[in-house]
C-alpha cells in the first residue's frame, strides 16, 4: 500500500508549518501499518488554477497527478483559514475534479479504490466543517471515506498558538490520528482484493 500526503498549507518550504506537522504524523501512523509513501507540500509546486488535468506550460499538477494515480491513499491536510479549508486545498479539488469523467479499463472512475483521509489544524472553531468541505470534494470524484477518516487540532480562538509550537501532541489527537490511520489503511486493503464492481 502507498500514501501520498498532499499538505495545503500557505506557505512553501521551508516554513514550517502546522498542516506539515499533522500530515507526517499521519504518514508515520500509516507506516507503522505497512503504508510507504511521501509528503508533499503543494505550495512548494506551480499548480496552476483550472479544472483541467494539465493546464500547460508551468502548470506542475501533472507530476502530483501522477503521484495521487500512483497512491492507494490521499491524505489532504489544510489549515482553517476564515472557517473554510486553506486556497490551495482548493486548488486541489478542483484539479482532482478533472479526473470525474475519466475511466479505466474496468469502466470506474480512476479515484474509485482509492481512499481519502482529511487532516485539518487552526486556531479557530471549524474543523468539522473544514473536514465536510474535503469530504464531500473527494468523495465527489471517487475518493472512498474511512470511518473516522478526519484528524484535527484546533486552537483557542484569537490565540497565537499553532500546532506546531505544542511541545506534545495532546493524546486525543494522537488517538485519532492512530484510528485513521487504521482505518484506512485496512479499507485500502479491502478495496485492493475486492474492487468496486466494473462499470
């Protein structure tokens, strides 16, 4: 099984960032299942706006295209920004959307079989709406959803403190993270031995 964290975050490397942080301990939490895979942060890539799979020259989309086909599971980590998920986690969806009218030789979409897990960090309230928004753009082009298949931290509101300032992760987010990673990693199993029935 492979994973592939696609980090939405602002901010382009090496800047640290919360929505890094999360991501990597989901993909550890995948390993310790047997899941290889890699993080990437999508701002460190020209991807270009449009709901094409290649929008031509500078558009670096294709290559993480490439990298999603090639994963049995997506991990999308955004942060909150003014209670939605982050721009460029947008962008994303969007450039996922492309691939809704494309088929493979079984007939099913190509996101079908694959599953979508969502990690979300802020300092303000909005996690599980954050989580719907993500939920509902990768099940819409494919994405199968693990129970539970959502981790998040959130910070006081109005407070300067980030996820990636906490000396340890609170064992609530841990837990859930550990769950996720699970989960998804037994329904990608699943879903590699019993695929969904051909179109």
């Amino acid at each position: 099984m492979r994973a592939l964290a696609l980090v939405c975050s602002l901010n382009a490397s090496p800047t640290p960032s919360s929505s890094h942080r999360l991501a990597e301990q989901v993909m550890a939490e995948l390993g310790s299942h047997g899941v290889t895979g890699e993080t990437v942060r999508v701002a460190d890539h020209s991807v270009l706006p449009g709901v094409a799979q290649d929008m031509g020259e500078g558009d670096d989309w294709p290559a993480l295209r490439e990298k999603v086909l090639a994963s049995d599971i997506l991990v999308l980590a955004t942060p909150i920004w003014l209670g939605h998920p982050s721009s460029v986690c947008q962008r994303v969806l969007e450039r996922l959307n492309a691939d809704t009218s494309e088929t493979g030789d079984d007939g099913l979409p190509l996101m079908y079989g694959k599953v979508g897990v969502v990690a979300v960090v802020g300092n303000e309230d909005g996690a599980h709406k954050v989580s719907a928004d993500a939920f509902q753009g990768l099940n819409d082009v494919g994405f199968t959803l693990a129970a539970g298949a959502a981790t998040y931290w959130v910070g006081e509101a109005m407070h300067g403190t980030d996820y990636q300032d906490l000396e340890e992760t609170p064992e609530a987010v841990a837990g859930t993270t550990r769950a996720l990673a699970a989960n998804a990693a037994h329904l990608a199993r699943l879903l590699s031995a019993t695929p969904y029935p051909a179109g």
